[in-house]
C-alpha cells in the first residue's frame, strides 16, 4: 500500500475550446472534472495499476465533497481532514493545437489544529495499514510553514516510515535536513534549488548530488523530453523513453512517482518503471493516468553512461 499526503488538493476542472480569445464568449467543445492535486495523481497512478492507495488530504466545502466522490468513484480509499475553508477549484482551458491555459486558486489557509490534525491523520494512517511508503507531494497551503514537510518527514521517520517527497522552494530545502529516502524534482526545481541555469545533463546529475549532500537519501529528477536521472548512494543512472505522440504532459511527473515507488523505490529497475509510467502518461489525454495495458518496457532504456554534454531541450535559466 501506498500512503499519499497532497496538503493542497484541488477540484480541476477542464474545458476544451476551439481556441482562446481574450475578452470574448467562448462556448466549450467538452468539459471534464477530476480531483487534482501531485499526491492525488500518484494514487490515481497507483490505483490504475491495480494497487492499493490511500490518500489523506484536506476537504472543505463542497468542491471537498466532490473530490472524495471522484477519488471514491476510482477506487481510492478517502482518509480526509475536515476543513472550515473550500478545497480549492482549478481551471484549464485546452486549445487544439495542445496548448494548456491553467487558472490555479490560492487554496483555503489552515489553521494550526488543522495542520496538526493533517500530521496526526497521516500517523494513524500509516500505524493502521501496510504502508510501504508515504508519499509527501505538492505546494503547502496558506497557514502551513516551510518547515511543516520536514517536520511530516522527520515524524514518519521516527515511526519507521520510508518517504517520497515532491515539492520545491523552501519547503524543499529545509525537508531535506530530515534525509528524505527519495525526493522528485523536475528540472525547474533542481535549478531553483541550487539557485544556478541547468544546461546539460551534466548539470542536472551535479544539481542531483548537491541536493543528496543537502540531505536527500535519492534523487529522481524529471528532465522532460531528456529523460530522467537517479542518483543514490549506488551510483547515478539515466533512463529515457521513444514516445510517438505526446498528447498531455499533465500528472506525467505525477505518473512517474508512482511507477518508481511501485517497483520497490530503489535502484535502476524502479527508474525504468519510473520512466515507463511518465511515458505512458504524456501519450493519454488530459490527466488519465496509465494502467498496465498502456506500458511499454521495450521502449524504455536505463544505462549508466550518462549523455552528461546533451544540451537540455529545455535548459533552465
């Protein structure tokens, strides 16, 4: 069992547009909702893949109703915490050419009892099931500090707790002093957490171990269309995947934690699960997550010679 924890989760709603004109009435082609949030992805992954998951997150109002109903309706078992404030909703618009216009909501601001009861849910959670792993993902909402995923961390550490952690920023940066076992940057974030540009795949592996000599146990960083890197105290390997048509990016990253911690969150074998998922995903529409029918291990090579001079398709400055 996968145990997610997603502080900030949203009701996301997609409308899809002949094309999006400023300041004029635009009438959708089709329209979809789904709950959202990076820890609500991963279980969305998990569960496609016949898995079980459990996710805890914060609910309010009726947009957090809502949420438990789509999670509830994909087989994902719900532990919510009561909020006074609404879950935030979301919007995306997509054009035909692919193009994705996001509106994401500040979100509610949680008080300290309600911070302290998302830290105390996740501990019953986790001392009642078969937790193999907690997962930690996502931005904070208003009313949790930088420090609240160190202290998740360092909590479910001392229960025995081995833990994925997807954020960036400062709650990145001081998690990390709490040893998480892998953390999931993308390359945006890797850049931002060693404040320097990322050019090459060389920079993104220096990036990766910096980010290991900071605290991080292992480091699975997404770099897009490159491919992606593992780096841990075993060595550094670099996985990559023919993809023919790429028809949505949403959750890919999401998608690709959850095929990592579900092939045992260690070595070269949970990266070529890692890269297989993100893969099957960017070929799905909107945020459907891959099930086992949509895996292609064939296209998937991992090595340990790293293309450390390929220039980044997308360098980050």
């Amino acid at each position: 069992m996968i145990l997610t924890v997603t502080p900030n989760p949203s009701l996301d709603r997609t409308y899809e547009v002949p094309s999006l004109d400023r300041g004029e009435v635009i009438r959708a082609t089709g329209e979809r909702m789904d709950p959202g949030g990076k820890g609500v992805n991963v279980s969305r992954a998990v569960a496609a893949a016949g898995r079980r998951t459990v996710a805890v997150l914060p609910l309010g109002g009726a947009p957090g109703a809502l949420v438990a109903d789509l999670l509830d309706a994909q087989g994902i078992e719900v532990a919510p915490v009561p909020i006074t404030g609404a879950t935030r909703s979301n919007i995306s618009v997509a054009e035909p050419d692919g193009t994705l216009t996001k509106i994401n909501a500040p979100g509610p601001e949680l008080s300290g009892a309600e911070a302290e009861q998302l830290l105390e849910t996740v501990r019953q959670q986790y001392r009642s099931g078969e937790a193999q792993w907690i997962t930690c993902c996502g931005s904070l909402p208003r009313g949790l500090a930088p420090s609240w995923y160190a202290e998740l961390v360092a909590r479910a550490h001392a229960a025995g707790a081995r833990i994925a952690l997807d954020t960036s920023g400062p709650a990145l940066l001081a998690a990390l002093r709490e040893r998480p076992d892998v953390v999931k940057p993308n390359a945006e974030e890797l850049a931002e957490a060693v404040a320097r540009p990322l050019t090459t795949v060389g920079d993104a592996v220096k990036a990766a171990e910096e980010l290991r000599a900071l605290g991080a146990c292992a480091v699975l960083a997404s770099l897009g269309a490159d491919g992606q890197l593992l780096v841990d105290g075993a060595g550094a390997w670099f996985g990559s995947a023919r993809v023919d048509a790429v028809r949505s990016n949403v959750g890919a990253g999401d998608s690709s934690l959850a095929g990592f911690l579900i092939a045992g969150g260690r070595g070269p074998e949970a990266l070529a699960s890692a890269v297989a998922h993100g893969a099957a995903a960017v070929q799905l529409p909107g945020s459907v997550m891959p099930g086992p029918a949509d895996l292609d291990p064939s296209a998937v090579t991992v090595t340990t010679e790293i293309p450390v001079d390929r220039v980044l398709t997308e360098p980050v400055s």
